[in-house]
C-alpha cells in the first residue's frame, strides 16, 4: 500500500473521495481514518503520493482518455484524485510532477468531476491553472476531446465549456475548425456545438467549404442544420440551391436556432442582411401563420406562437435597416397578400420611414452658416443643399404666418389649388426673397438636354430641384425615376437633389387630390407623414443625396375664400 499499490488504495481513495455513504460528514483528509484508522490511513495517504510518483503509471492520461471515449472508467483514477487533492490540501505545490501526470489528473477530473461531491471543489481549477501555466493546455484538450469525437460519442464531456471559455476563444475555434474537417459522422449536437464556435468567432470561410459535402448527407437533421447554416454564411449559393428543393416547413426551426439570439461577449459575427431576414419572412409566413401565444401555462419553444415570435421579430429587425437594401426588403414583404403579418409590416415600415428622415437630416455645416451670413458663395453641393432647404423652410415660414402675399399665389380665385407650373413660379419669387446669392431658375437645362423644374445655383454649383403636386401620377415614384435618374446625373449636381412636393391636404376637386401610396397602403394625413414615407420609397433619399420636402399649402376653408 505505501508503495503506490492500484489494487489496495482503490476503496481507501473511494473513501477519502465521499463515495461511501457512512463517512461523508467528516472532511476529505479524514475520512479514512475514520474508516481504517490512524495507522493504515498515515499508509494510505504515503500510498497516494507514491502512486502518483510511480515511474511506470497506469492508467496514463492518453489511456484515461480513450477509456473514457468509450465508456470505460478505471478505479485507480480515484487515487490520482485523491493524491492530487492532498497535494492541494498540504500546499505542496506539483512543480516535480510530469506533464502527463497532470494532464492524467487533469483528465480524471473532467471524466468525473468528483471534486465536488468530494468537499474540494477547488480541485479542478488548480490543476487546471497548473496545466495551463505549463503551456500544455492545447496539447492536453486535443488528447482528451479528439478520442471521444473519434468514437462519435452522443455526449462529450466539456465540449459545452471549451466552445465557450473565454479564456479559450482562439484554441477553441481552431479546435472547431479541424474538428469538423476530420471528424465527418458527428452527432447533430455535437457538431452543432463546433459550428456555433465557428459563427460566433466569424469564421464563417471554413462553414462555406465544408457546406457542399454536407448537404448531401443521409442524415435528415443533420442536412437541415446544414441548410440553415447555409443560409446564414452563404446566403446567396444556398438561396439557389434551395430553388431546386422541396422546402420543408421543420427548416424554419432550424434555421431559428441557428440564427438565435447572438449576445454572448464574443459573438462578433455581423447580423444577418436585410435580405436574408427578408427571404425568411416570404419563405415561411405562409407555414405559420401569425399566432399569439395563449395566456396561461405553455411548454417547449417550437409552437405555433413561437414561430410567429421569430417572424415578427425578422420583420422589426428589417426596420432598422435604414438603407437602400432595408426599403426594399420591407417593401417586398409588404407587397405581399394581406395576412396575419401585414399590420405590423405596415406599423414597421413607417418606422422605418422615420427613421430614415431623421438619420438623413444634416444641419448645416459651419461654413454654409458662415456662407448665410456673410453672403459667402457655399463651398460644396451639400452646403448648399443644406443651404436651399433653409430657405424652403423660411419660404414655409411666411406661407403659414398667413401673409396673403405668400399663399394666395398657390390658389385661384375658387380656392382651388393652381397647376405645378404656376405654383413653382410663385415659390420662386419667394424664394429670391431669400439669399442673392443663390439663383433660382425654372426648366433650366441639364445633362441629356431635360429640363428640370428649378435650379439653385452658387458659382460652379447646381442643384437641381424637382416640384410634384400632391396629385401627380407619380408622385411616389419621381425621386428615383426622374430627379436622380435624369437630374442629379449632371456634374455641377454631384448627386445631389431636392425632391420638393406641394402639399395641399384634402380637396374637393378629385385631380388635385393626393395620389394613393398604393393598394392596401394607408395614405399619409399629414405633411410630415407624406415626406417620410416619400423618403423610405426612395433608394436616393436613402443613400442621402436626395433630400425630401413637403411645403405645406394646405388652408382652412375660410381662408381660401
């Protein structure tokens, strides 16, 4: 026994571990006395430090490992535990052990996780320290996992912990990256475990390799984990690829899981695109429908309620996007058939108009403030849009104030609003009430010989401004098809525009009435409401070189009379 001998100091290390029911109130260094007594304990506990010591152990920590991948486990690990555990308990430290003495323990401790149970919790990260300030710790994980992953276990032991350890994160996702390379038949948990290491350090080039041998798998779930995962690093291929599929609805669960909700500290994956959230909003609003979750007491996270969940939160998410991409891909959902979804679309695409007016307001700069006062020419195409927008918004300013001077040019003697044409011509005799110098010109020629309603021009500079009134034909469509396509395109523009619209309220004569958004679009009430939908419409207003204004005209009754 005090030689180090397997075959006696089994039960003893049993013992001193708490695994015998009739000695567990004493502490760990106590309990074979209590069992044994004094004598054979002081032999007992030389035994420990002479098993640990022996020249030739066994079992080794390569052979720990591969016993534990398949399922086997040997009694003497116990004494290891035990040896270690007084080691710690005496503060003699394990600088004379060897490497694979530690990595033996090491690996002991995580089969068994004993040290618990044991009354020394502390146990494990001391090894664990001791191990890592070695600098084996690298090689020490590939020798424990590598066996179990070899063997396709259905459980290993820590995978959860390593894939997640942030002290770990660089070896970890390595680790992740071969594993997945070599070892092909893992079990659906355990290779999503790596996956999910590889997503979350965006190490998504590796997923994109391996996604082509993957998705011809016999397994069923393991092949729809892989489309999900498709989805998400390698949208467009998998987007074709499932083009020639039969789309099953269980996909979306799949695809839920994986795309989850990424808030752990080392997630520095980019969220998904607007139009990846968008393909899933089409492709699965049909197969679940909007459901709200019933009150009382509900079970699991698969029903019919959380799928809407998942749906509805796409479609928020594709709210914020406020750029070219974002509009485009609500717009799509929304001109989708009306169903459980399309009031809270709707909801989120004024949101999103919003949004979009208020990222896209720029004050102006210093030097167009310093250009206003000084009658300084504006230096640059956004100074002077910033510029000619204050000035719109003073030219609004006097038309709301009730200076009969400034409305009444915009109705006839009926109260009816006047044509485009002579409105725009009365706004530029308001507008040259303004700055002198900017000029303000109507049908002024540009690039391709169009003439465009007005121009604001500082030096070598002109911005072109395009005017609709509320009841033009394409009102929702001119800031794209017509200012930015023909107008901005010239090069004293550089890009830039202003789409001015006349905003007039309700009317009694129909062909001056505002022009429907669209079927099973609300129209908007107010002037702002119109200038924010306009700007969500428009991929120009979205990228920010087209500005959208409503000059409100509107007048009460008896003021038009």
């Amino acid at each position: 026994m005090r030689r180090g001998s397997s075959e006696e100091l089994v039960a003893p290390a049993q013992a001193y571990l708490n695994l015998y029911n009739d000695i567990e109130d004493a502490p760990a260094h106590e309990r074979v006395s209590r069992w044994l007594g004094d004598d054979i304990a002081e032999s007992v506990h030389e035994g420990f430090e002479a098993f640990l010591m022996l020249a030739s152990p066994e079992p080794t920590a390569q052979q720990i490992a591969h016993s534990h991948a398949n399922g086997r486990f040997s009694g003497a690990g116990y004494i290891l535990i035990a040896a270690l555990a007084e080691r710690y308990r005496k503060k003699i430290g394990v600088e004379d052990l060897s490497n694979e003495r530690l990595m033996a323990g090491l690996f002991q401790l995580l089969h068994s996780r004993v040290d618990h149970h044991a009354g020394v919790p502390e146990l494990f990260r001391y090894v664990e320290t001791a191990v890592r300030d070695r600098g084996i710790w690298n090689e020490a994980m590939r020798m424990f996992y590598e066996p179990q992953l070899h063997e396709c276990n259905q459980h290993v032991e820590g995978l959860y912990r390593l894939m997640r350890d942030p002290l770990d994160l660089e070896m970890s996702t390595v680790f992740a990256g071969e594993w997945l390379q070599r070892f092909t038949n893992l079990v659906s948990g355990i290779e999503i475990e790596l996956i999910e290491r590889l997503i979350r350090s965006s190490r998504l080039e590796i997923l994109r390799d391996l996604l082509g041998q993957r998705l011809i798998l016999a397994s069923e779930e393991r092949r729809l984990n892989w489309i999900a995962i498709g989805l998400i690093v390698d949208f467009s291929s998998t987007a074709i690829y499932l083009k020639t599929q039969q789309i099953l609805p269980e996909l979306f669960w799949y695809i839920r899981d994986r795309v989850g909700d990424r808030s752990s500290n080392d997630v520095s994956i980019s969220p998904l695109t607007a139009g990846q959230r968008e393909w899933i909003v089409e492709t699965f609003r049909s197969s679940w429908p909007m459901v709200g979750r019933p009150s009382g007491t509900t079970s699991g996270n698969s029903n019919a309620w959380d799928a809407s969940s998942f749906i509805s939160n796409q479609i928020s998410r594709i709210g914020n996007y406020c750029n070219e991409e974002g509009v485009s891909a609500l717009a799509g959902i929304r001109d989708a058939s009306t169903d459980g979804y399309s009031e809270l679309i709707k909801s989120v695409v004024a949101e999103q108009a919003r949004k979009i007016v208020e990222s896209l307001y720029r004050p102006p700069t210093l030097d167009a403030i310093a250009a206003i006062m000084h009658d300084n020419l504006p230096a640059c195409m956004p100074d002077l849009q910033a510029i000619v927008i204050e000035e719109l918004l003073i030219a609004q300013a006097k038309i709301k104030s009730d200076d009969a001077e400034s409305w009444r040019g915009f109705y006839d003697d009926s109260g009816n609003p006047y044509a485009e044409e002579r409105c725009r011509d009365h706004l530029l005799g308001i507008l040259r009430q303004g700055s002198s110098d900017i000029s303000y010109d109507p049908e002024t020629h540009v690039a391709n010989d169009k003439e465009v309603d007005i121009t604001c021009s500082a030096g070598a500079l002109r911005l072109p401004i395009e005017v609709k009134g509320q009841w033009h034909a394409q009102l929702w469509k001119s800031a794209d098809q017509q200012l930015d396509t023909l107008y901005t395109r010239d090069w004293r523009a550089d890009s830039f525009g202003i789409y001015l619209i006349l905003w007039f309220g309700a009317q009694e004569m129909k062909n001056k009435s505002l022009r429907s958004p669209g079927r099973e679009k609300l129209s908007p009430t107010t002037p702002d409401e119109l200038r924010d939908m306009l700007a969500g419409e428009s991929s120009s207003a979205c990228s920010g070189r087209v500005a959208v204004v409503v000059l409100d005209l509107a007048r009460l009754t008896a003021s038009n009379n």
